[in-house]
C-alpha cells in the first residue's frame, strides 16, 4: 500500500524529532510505498539536508512551518466575506470554551512553572455542536485556501483581527476572554496565523496526499493537519501517533509569568478544539503508554479507536552492556539525559550528599548536554551547587580536587557512547519532575541496570516492577532509594536482569514495526477501494483489493461490543 507519512520538524530532516523512529519504521516496511511530507521548523533545519532515503520512498514535498509564503492573491468582495464568515465561526467557538482556563496549573513550589500536569479534567473538546461548528470553520478555511488562494494574507489582516475581538466582546465569553486587550488580540492572531498554515499547501489533491491509501501523521496538533484535509477532501483514512501528546505540550511551554490571562485561555481553547478535531476524524489514534493515553481520552478520543504501541529503540548498541551487568563500578550512580530544570538535577545533587553521608566512596556521574534558552545557566547553578556541597577534602577516599560528581559530555572519553555510560554505573537515576516516555529509563534496562526514578509521567508503566520509584522533588527518599540498591548487589541484580526482560519484550524496533505493520493493514481494510492497481502491462492487478471491500453498506465497521483482540 501507498503511505503518506507527515512530520513536523523531523524525517527525511537530518536534525528534528522523531527522526529516528520514522526513519525505522520506513526502512523496516519495506513492503510498503512512503510518499513523505515534511514540514521544517526553520531554514537551518532546511539547510541540514535530508538523512539517505530507502528506495521504498517514492517522493517528498516539504513546506516551511517558520515562514509564510504569500501567493500574493488579493480577495475580492466574495472572498472576503467568505473568509469573515469562516474565521468569525472559529474565532467564536475559540471564545466560549466551556472553561475560563482550561490550562493545566502546576505546583505553587515551582517558580518556573515546571511540574508534571498530570491528566488535568475538563479538557475535552466542548459540545458535538461546538465540534461541528469548529470543524465547518476549519475546513471552510481550507476550501477558501483551495478555491480563491491567499488565506495566508488573510490570516495576517485586520478582519482577523477584528473578528477576534467581537468574539471577546461576545455575550457568553469567560471573563479572561472578554479582557483581552489589542496587544493580547494580535498574539493570539499571530499564533493562529502559524498554526493554520498547513491549510494553504498544495498537498490536497491527486498527485499528493489524495493518492495515498493511508495518511499517517507522526504527531497531532498543527502536524495533524495535513491529514484532516486529506480525509476531507479526499477520504484517505486517517492514523495518527502521538509519543508526546501536542496538548500537554502546549500548556508546558506556555509561561504563564510572560503570558497574558486572555492569550492563555485562547490558545488553550484553540488546541483543546484542534485536538479534539483530530481525535474525531483519526480511524486510528496511538500513543506510547497509559499516561499518554489518558491525555488522549480527556481531550475526547474514542477509546475503541485508541492504540498502545511502545516506541521502538534500537537494542543492539545496548547488547555487551546488558549481558555484562557486573563490568559496572559498585558504587557509582550514573544520571544521563538533556540538562535542563525539568530534570531536576538540583534534588539530585541534594539527593546524593544524603547518599554520600552514608556511603562514603560514592560517585555521582552527569553525563548530558545542556539544551535550551535556560540550560547553560542550569548546568552553570548545578556545577556551583555541587561544588558547594562537596567541597575538595584532603581526608578521606578521594584526593584533593577529586570532586564525587563529575558533568560529562556524551561522546567525551569518559563517556564515548550511551552504552558506556550507563555501563559505568551500578544504578541509574533519574529525578525528573516533567516526563512523558523517559527514553533513557529504557535504554538503562536494555543495558541490565537497576534504576531509581520520580513517580512522573509514564515512568511506572515503563518500569514496571523493576526498579525503584519515588516521589519528585524528594531528595531524601531519592537518597533511600539509591542507597538500598547501593548496599544490595544481590537485588540489583535482579532488578537490572528484570529491566533487561522487560525492555526487549517491549520497546523493541521489532515489536513496533510489527504493531504498525498490522495497524496500517487494520485500517485499510475497514476502508472503500479507492484506486485500481495496475500490473506492468496495464491489466487490473488480480487480488489487488478484496472482493468484500466493494459490497455496500459499513458492515466492515467493528461492534462496539467485538472483544479488543478483534479491534
């Protein structure tokens, strides 16, 4: 079968997320058509080039996310009106949120807004008539683009404007929405204007998404898009993959210190609606583990059309680490991740002068790279913090100058790849207090380590009953925990050959092409013949399409009551 698959910021790109998964699920279908649909998120991306491409990908169209392309069409009356009536409807169901903030509100000890959500309530998408009404001004938006051309402009003109602030005015409005003021409009005008511009490529047709048997979007939200228009224009049935459910990212990196009441509770409403949009039309939503899952249902996916498919790793360059466990160093915790305040390291380092106090010859290695507009100064305050807590000592195991906690750089010769680094540890930590699926918690088990982590996110479901778990922002139980599996080898033992288990039954490459593999197979099937596939001499191809797929009626849709090995 012909897939169309869509990426926001990632695949065929040589830098961007998600790469890495896609990049494995294409070369490992080979049986299968990719066509690729990128959208970059900026001209350095663009500039990096492409990764190789198997041959199983048959073409790619890229379009920027970080710019708009004006087509320089100027609407006459007609399609003004049009495009008022359109963006009116939106910006009004965006206004009368059944919520007056609906943003996800972290803990009152976090000055920087960090804290894992959790699974707020009330977030789901309004009423089925709000949903009807946010749909028809969605793709109203779109047949404008497809008909008449210039939304772009559009979207950037004063009628946007305008029309955002008689929904505000509007009888009906929360209160933070009817408080918006000119500034506040043009932020929230701005943000729509990048989100919807999907809406105006030319990927709807034939020749593009239109001819793909299944469109499969590697993220929701704006990376979603493309696929809703498919489905609306062309009926191409719909799958979409969520690792790192869009809404839930949404909230996180809204600063609620810089940000206004009336833009939080609109955007907030906007991506509630979007969510909820593309939950409704998917034949097929997947999600990487329970907590995800949960953020799914919240936002109104059906339940019976939701997917558990773990991410699929690599376990190879794991392998010699996994099968050597007892090469680690007794007494050292290792901690490897991006450095950044979502991790915590601050309660790690807190954390470990406990465990230090009673174990005397304990190590502490960091071995990451620091990572956004924060991290340098991040890893700057927790280098000052360790100094201050583990000052140099003539007495004792250790040297003058010989510092417990050392901050490695992967790559670097203490710590040349991932393997290596989680080999030179006897546990691994992890003290986040923000996670969806905790990557290196998984890469641990794949190399046999025994790991203590923060009750965050999907950190239990991913472990199991292998390793420790603690609350976040605890140093003390953080320290209890590592100092337990310190003095008992026996039971790191077990824990780590657990881990291991787990781990390759699970987040295997194997597991996850395999699950996609049926997926893409489930959702076909369920869905009309829309092409006859021709052999090399022209001939309809025999068996190309079942012969049941072209009885009438919606007897290939599955009963509510159909046990789940059937779904």
């Amino acid at each position: 079968m012909r897939i169309g698959l869509v990426t926001e910021g990632g695949y065929p790109y040589v830098s961007g997320d998600a790469g890495p998964w896609c990049e494995r699920l294409v070369r490992g279908l080979e049986q299968h058509e990719f066509d690729l649909y990128a959208l970059s998120r900026s001209r350095r991306q663009e500039d990096e080039g492409w990764v190789p491409l198997p041959p199983q990908v048959g073409r790619v169209r890229t379009a920027p996310l970080w710019t708009a392309e004006d087509d320089g069409v100027a609407h006459g009356r007609r399609a003004r009106r049009r495009f008022a009536e359109c963006y009116g409807e939106l910006a009004a169901v965006v206004c009368t949120a059944d919520r007056d903030d609906p943003r996800v509100h972290v803990g009152p000890d976090d000055p920087r807004g960090l804290g894992d959500p959790g699974v707020p309530d009330g977030l789901t998408g309004g009423t089925d008539a709000q949903a009807d009404r946010f749909a028809s001004a969605l793709y109203g938006l779109a047949e404008l683009a497809r008909d008449e051309g210039g939304l772009a402009g559009a979207l950037r003109s004063e009628t946007a404007v305008r029309a955002l602030e008689r929904a505000c005015r509007a009888p009906g409005a929360p209160s933070a929405v009817r408080e918006a003021r000119v500034r506040d409009l043009l932020a929230v005008a701005a943000h729509l204007e990048r989100a919807l511009r999907p809406l105006s490529l030319d990927w709807y047709e034939d020749d593009g998404l239109g001819a793909a048997d299944l469109c499969h979007t590697a993220a929701g939200g704006t990376a979603a898009l493309p696929g809703l228009l498919a489905r609306h224009f062309c009926d191409v049935p719909l799958l979409v993959t969520e690792y790192g459910v869009q809404l839930r990212a949404h909230f996180l990196a809204t600063d609620a210190g810089t940000t206004a009441p009336a833009v939080r509770s609109l955007l907030a409403a906007f991506h509630r609606a979007l969510a909820a949009e593309v939950y409704r039309r998917a034949a097929v939503v997947t999600h990487g583990n329970a907590h995800a899952r949960r953020w799914q249902e919240r936002c109104g996916a059906d339940r019976a059309r939701l997917r558990t498919v773990p991410p699929g790793m690599d376990a190879a360059p794991f392998a010699e680490a996994g099968e050597s466990p007892e090469a680690a160093d007794p007494g050292t915790l290792v901690w490897v991740g991006r450095i950044e305040p979502a991790k915590d390291l601050v309660s790690l380092l807190h954390a470990f002068a406990e465990v230090r106090r009673q174990e005397t010859g304990a190590r502490l290695r960091i071995v990451g790279t620091a990572a956004g507009p924060d991290a340098a100064a991040y890893l700057g305050h927790c280098r000052a913090l360790a100094a201050q807590l583990f000052p140099d000592e003539a007495d004792g195991p250790h040297t003058v100058g010989d510092n417990p906690v050392s901050f490695e750089e992967l790559g670097g010769p203490e710590a040349p790849t991932l393997a290596d680094a989680y080999a030179s540890g006897a546990v691994v930590v992890l003290s986040s207090v923000v996670e969806g699926l905790p990557v290196s918690l998984v890469e641990a088990m794949f190399c046999g380590r025994a790991t203590v982590s923060t009750d965050v996110g999907a950190v239990v479901e991913v472990i199991g009953g292998t390793g420790l778990v603690v609350p976040p922002r605890n140093p003390r139980a953080l320290a209890d925990a590592c100092v337990t599996l310190l003095h008992d080898p026996e039971r790191r033992a077990r824990l780590g050959a657990a881990a291991r288990a787990r781990a390759l039954e699970l987040f295997t490459v194997e597991q996850n092409i395999a699950a996609f593999n049926g997926i893409y197979l489930e959702i076909v099937s369920h869905c009309p013949v829309r092409r006859v596939l021709l052999d090399d001499s022209g001939e309809p191809l025999p068996f190309a399409a079942p012969a049941e797929a072209h009885v009438p009626g919606h007897w290939t849709a599955v009963p509510a009551h159909a046990p789940e090995a059937t779904r």
